[in-house]
C-alpha cells in the first residue's frame, strides 16, 4: 500500500475553501480546484512505500502485473486506467463532451498526421482512450448534463422574449429529424460574433430570476461569462442537483457541466475534453458536433448496489471504473474490492485500511492499493471512496 500525494491544481473556477477544509490546509484566498490521485502522465501522485517516494505512472510501468493484476494488464495495457480526482467549483466549467475510444483513436491519428503538437491550445485530441466519467458528490452539487426534450428547451428559450433566438426555437420544434443538431449548430456558429442577443438574453434572464431556477443559472453564468453564447445551456440541457452520496455517470458523447460543489470524480485517464462554451480555450466546432450524441435522455443517475451494511458500490457500463463508498462505525470492519488497482481517498472522520499492510487515513488522505496486496479491509469511523476497475 502506497500513500499519495495528490497533484494540487488552482484554476480559476475552483473554490476558496471547500478542498482546503477537506485537507485541513489553511484557507488563504487562492482556489484548489482540483487534487489529482492517480498515475496520468500530465500530473502522476507521488506514491510513497515506506519512505521510498515515486512517481505512481513509473510504479505502474515497472511493476504492471503486481500494480495492476494480470487481468487488467490484459485489458488494458501496462497503465492505470482510471484517474481519480477531488474536484471543487466555485464557478462553472466549461460546457464540454469526451470522445468514444472509437472516435478518439481517430481524432488522435488524424491530428498527429496534420502535425498538430500536443501542446498546441488548438489540439483536440490529446490521447487515443475515452473519456466516461463518474462523480460523486460530498456536497450538494450543481451540474448540467444531457440533452432536454426539444419542445421543452424551445419554451424554456422562447421564455426568454428574445427576437433574435427565434430561429434557435424553430430548430428546436421544427427540424423533426435532429432538432438538437441543428440548435447546436446554430448556437456554435454565434461564437465571437458579438451577437446583440447575449446581452439580451442575460438582461431577460436576470428580470425572471426567481420564476424559474434555469433563469437563475443563466444569470449567473452570463456574469461569470459575459458575452459567452453558452450561457443558454441551462435552456438547453438537463439541470440537476446531487446530494452528498449521489452519484452520476457521464457517458462519451454527452454534453455537460459541472456549476458548483465539491465531489469526487472517477474518469478514464485520458484528457480528450472537447468544449462547446463557457470557455476562453478553443471551441473545435466540427469535432464537438461530430462526436455528441444528440439523442435527449435523463441525467444518468447511478443507483447503489448495497453489498453489506456500510458498503454501496456504483458500477458503470464500462470496464475501466468504478466507485465504492465504505463507512465503518464504532471500530467495525468493513470488506472493500478484492482485487485490482484500487485507489482509496478518506473523505470523512478516521479510517484504518489494512491490505498486506495498515494505514490510517484522516480526511483528505489517499493511498494506492496494489492487486498485489489482495484484499483490503477498513475499520475505524469515518467515510473512505474506493475508485477501482
């Protein structure tokens, strides 16, 4: 078992406090927006096994049997597949859609045959993996995710008395076909422009604040994004509210973004994000509109399995994650996931994980448990939330 010392990221749309409290680390007015736990090249935890420090990708890469098992070193190569993440928003993250492995393979090869640098801002595809994710929130959390119905979204814009949205509401009820293509490509094509209506729509927007919660959203994002036309996705997208112990599971293809809250978020290791607003960095019109599925459907809320008593395990449609959520009370020992690469993050009161050897975890805390050591137990009283194949 290896302690992690998570990659500590300060972007601009991350909160003052949340993490910070979560850590115990002093709240001196910077954000933390972000702590990476997991072996991605970009930014790998530093794992230490008793003194020896390294990092966790060349842990991975020189030991991949015993790190990972035979099974998933199979599956997947000699690399973690998942990245797991203390995620804590202020503000809105961009509006954005991850790729299929299918589709990001293609955009990779395409791109490296254009010479495109990986680090050009320009780049769409910076690895050839998907993108699934889960999030689970230990705060109310805020988010939009997935398509409205189109008549539902038409109202909700034409709501907004805007003259000059009225071809964005006749996509949506008129184009029988692909109504949210059509929109999507409408609302893309308005980027830089200057359009007349942004300003409009936010000014219409702030008047109905307290009819309709969308209208809120859309005020807030317009203050946080002036003149970014994807301050209509409120309009446009499902808006939803975990609480803390809900989970959601963002499939490739969807369009989505996280608006405020604290969670922790499982995602295949890949950086394939590709933005349709509420973003200064590059807007890929053509690859956002190629790779979202346009179907509308419902947020995708994960049910949890409960295993034992304290143990819930939310299971997603693919192999490369999953996440469990352990609590023991008053001393009691609880069974985690057996085998496999398990990254475990305590994220309330005091735990002990015991596999091949102990470890106790205060809130914040995050260890890497090997296939090697076998199976891990944990007892105290507290919370840990195990990410796991």
């Amino acid at each position: 078992m290896y302690l992690l010392a998570g990659a500590v990221r300060r972007y601009s749309w991350g909160s003052t406090t949340l993490v910070q409290q979560l850590l115990g680390r002093p709240v001196d007015g910077r954000p933390i927006a972000e702590v990476w736990m997991g072996a991605h090249p970009d930014d790998p935890s530093v794992a230490d096994g008793g003194g020896r420090r390294v990092p966790l990708d060349e842990l991975v890469a020189t030991q991949p049997e015993a790190m990972l098992g035979p099974a998933v070193l199979a599956r997947t190569g000699p690399r973690l597949p998942y990245l797991a993440k203390i995620l804590a928003a202020a503000n809105a993250l961009s509006i954005q859609v991850h790729p299929t492995m299918a589709q990001a393979d293609a955009g990779f090869a395409a791109e490296e045959r254009r010479g495109v640098s990986l680090d050009d801002p320009s780049r769409s595809y910076r690895d050839r993996f998907h993108k699934p994710e889960i999030v689970y929130a230990l705060t109310p959390f805020e988010l939009l995710s997935g398509l409205r119905e189109p008549e539902q979204a038409a109202k909700l814009v034409a709501e907004l008395g805007v003259p000059a949205l009225n071809p964005l509401i006749a996509l949506l009820r008129e184009d029988a076909s692909d109504p949210h293509r059509g929109a999507l490509t409408w609302l893309l094509a308005q980027r830089g422009r200057g359009a007349v209506w942004v300003d409009e729509a936010a000014a219409s927007a702030k008047d109905g604040v307290g009819a309709r919660p969308e209208l809120e959203i859309v005020h807030t994002l317009a203050q946080q994004f002036p003149g970014d036309p994807g301050l209509l996705a409120p309009l446009l997208l499902n808006q939803e509210r975990l609480e803390p112990g809900q989970a959601l599971y963002t499939a490739p293809g969807t369009l989505h973004a996280y608006l405020s809250g604290m969670a922790i978020e499982v995602m295949a290791a890949s950086d394939n994000v590709l933005r349709a607003g509420l973003t200064s960095k590059h807007v890929d019109v053509d690859e956002v509109l190629a790779i979202t599925d346009f179907t509308p459907r419902l947020t995708g809320f994960l049910r949890p399995a409960r295993l034992a008593p304290g143990v819930v395990d939310f299971s997603a449609p693919v192999t490369d994650l999953g996440l469990s959520v352990i609590t023991p009370r008053a001393g009691e020992r609880l069974a985690g996931p057996e085998d496999g690469p398990r990254i475990a993050v305590c994220v309330e009161g005091e735990v002990q994980l015991t596999a091949g050897d102990v470890r106790r975890l205060l809130p914040g805390e995050a260890v890497f448990v090997p296939h090697v050591d076998g199976a891990m137990t944990v007892s105290g009283n507290g919370t840990v939330v195990v990410a796991r194949v």
